[in-house]
C-alpha cells in the first residue's frame, strides 16, 4: 500500500490506469461488483415460474414475493455501490484536502460494512426460504440453478465487502499515523531549517569566562609591610 495521506500520495499526479486496477480495493470491488450481477441477474432471469394451472408467476424462493425482490434490490444497489467507489478511488488521489479523504475513507468503511451485513441478512433470507420451498410448487425445478447461483454468490459477497472495509480500515490507519499529514502545525524553526540558540545562564557564562579577581594591592610589595628591616653598621 502507497504512503502519504490516507493510501495516496500528495494531490496533483497523473492518474495511472495500471497502478490502479493492481490495487486490492479495485480488485475487490469488481469481484463484488460482478457478484452483484450474478445475484440480480440470476433472480430476474430465472427467478419467477409459473405452474401451468396458473397464470401469475411466483416466486422461487418458497413463492415469497419478499425474498426475490430483496436480493434484486440488495445486487443493484450493490451494483451501484461499486461503481460509486471505483470513481471515487480513481478521484482520490486528486482529493487535495485531507478532511475530505479522511471522509471518504470513513465513508468507504461505513458502506462496505454495511454492505457485507446485508449481503449475511440476503444469504439466510435466500437460503431458508430455498429449504422451505416446496417441491409441488415447482414441479419442473425451474430457475433451480439461478436459486442455488443467488445463494453462493450472495455468500461469497459477504467476505469481499468484509474485505473491502478492512481495506479501508488499513488505510484510515495509514493516514491516522502519518506525521506528515496529521499536523496541522509546524514549528517555525523547522520550516526555516535554523534552530533557535540554546538559552545560557548569565552565572554559567560568568563561569565559562572565568571568575574575576581583584588585582592586588599597590602596597603589596612595601618594604615595611612585609617585615623588610635595615640594619645599621
């Protein structure tokens, strides 16, 4: 994972389509992304029989209007999601202000979370009402396949969401420890590059100078004074 504010560099680079699809969020995001579309897809497609003596279909799921249309309204919007922060990854790196990537990565850990919950709720749903399916109200086995396709990859969703919030996890963690873009302030002297000079005690440069000594007396070198006596011949 790239340093700097939050998983991305300093704002201003050029995009690079490479370095882009080879991250795993983006690795993640289109496998949920096509996972969402197997799940709709497989529901709209084969997930509404009829018998012959009626003319309505219903639903495959236990013939619960309920549980078909959660996992189309649950794929699409994922579907949707997906491509919302596919956009949004490819913008970051152009995001200048760190408040705001610091809220798309808060954003990108709420909604995959999220996102992963529903997908658990959808799989339960789509499993116990497939269990509780009776086998007269699909004579034929009709959208068998399609069920049983919802179902896997309604369970498989759940981990590359999980994935993609631990993702973004990471790299709210990144930005959160890096010193360089979680202060605001810097100390003047560092941007300057000259540190201020070490304060000194006045007594400690009297000492570094030297103690001053009084010179001595005019008088010390007096004859009388220091017991100096003539003698008379």
């Amino acid at each position: 994972m790239d340093g700097g504010a939050f998983g991305a560099g300093k704002a201003g680079g050029a995009f690079d389509p490479q370095a882009f699809i080879r991250q795993p969020q983006t690795l993640l995001r289109f496998v949920s992304w096509i996972f969402s579309i197997v799940v709709f897809g497989s529901i709209v497609n084969e997930g509404y029989v009829n018998r012959l003596d009626e003319s309505e279909e219903h639903c495959i799921f236990n013939r619960n209007h309920n549980a078909c249309n959660y996992g189309i309204t649950v794929g699409v919007l994922a579907f949707l999601s997906c491509l919302l922060y596919l956009a949004l990854d490819a913008y970051f790196p152009q995001i200048s202000s760190v408040k705001d990537r610091k809220k798309a990565v808060l954003s990108d850990i709420g909604v995959s979370a999220f996102w992963a919950f529903l997908w658990f709720v959808g799989f339960c749903f789509l499993t116990n009402q497939w269990q509780a399916s009776k086998e007269e109200d699909n004579p034929l086995n009709e959208g068998g396949d399609a069920a049983r396709a919802a179902i896997t990859f309604s369970f498989f969703s759940i981990f590359t969401w999980v994935g993609q919030a631990f993702l973004a996890y990471q790299r709210f963690q990144l930005g959160a420890d890096s010193a360089l873009f979680s202060q605001d302030y810097m100390d003047p002297s560092q941007d300057s590059g000259m540190p201020y000079a070490p304060y000194t005690n006045e007594e400690d440069a009297t000492d570094a100078v030297g103690t001053y000594q009084q010179p001595p007396p005019a008088d010390a070198f007096d004859t009388e004074t220091q017991g100096y006596q003539t003698q008379n011949y």
